[in-house]
C-alpha cells in the first residue's frame, strides 16, 4: 500500500483496512496512505473514531467519515463526528438510505443534496 501510495498521483485512502487505533496509527507513523475513511462501526465507536481522527490530523493526512449499511442513529453519530472536527472534509453517510421502518429516521434530514442533524439535544434521539 505504501508503493502504490508513493508511486501514484491519485491520493490513496485507508478505508476497509482501519479496524482501530492500533492499524491507524501503524498506516500513517509509516507514511502508507494519504487519506483515511473512518467508520464508527468498524473503529469501536465515537472515542476511537476521535482518536483515529487525531492521529490524522498530527500526520497531515485527509480524513473522511464513512459508514455501512446502518440505522440514521449511527449515520447521526458519523455526521456529529464529522461536523465536530475542522480536519473532517469528507462525508459519505448514506447507509441509511435504503432501510425500511428505521426507528431512528426523523433524527437526520436530508435537503438538496446536503444531510443535517436534528436540533435536538445530543443525536436528538427520542426513542421510538
């Protein structure tokens, strides 16, 4: 990865291979990519996301939010991350999409284009 990384003049990006801190850290103190998807499903949650975003931001890397194929209660966590943090500047939070009855739908908006948390407190959660 850090060949192709070196070699290439498209930026290549950490996405599928960052399980948690331990392989964020090992990508970027080696210099193996140039950007880097965080998924809170995948890194353990919003404290590890923080900390992976963190290591990022010190080796002046670009950091992306991303997601699976998930509930808008973890879309609006990803989307609260990713608005939270000046070195966030990409977003793919669209894994709610396509669920049918998801409970937690009315804690995001989608408008144009653009998604947009509740106003509410916290995720704006109120239960179902």
């Amino acid at each position: 990865m850090g060949n192709i990384s070196r070699e290439s003049s498209i930026p290549i990006m950490a996405d599928e291979s960052i399980l948690g801190l331990t392989d964020a850290f090992h990508l970027m103190r080696h210099d193996l990519v140039d950007m880097i998807n965080i998924k809170l499903m995948k890194t353990g949650g919003i404290t590890d996301a923080i900390h992976i975003n963190s290591i990022g931001r010190a080796a002046g890397v670009e950091v992306m939010v991303g997601c699976m194929d998930e509930s808008a209660l973890g879309i609006a966590a990803g989307l609260h991350l990713a608005l939270s943090r000046p070195n966030i500047i990409y977003a793919d939070l669209d894994g709610h999409f396509d669920l049918v009855n998801d409970p937690a739908s009315n804690l995001l908006k989608f408008k144009n284009g653009y998604l947009y948390p509740n106003p509410g407190d916290g995720f704006g959660w109120n239960g179902p």
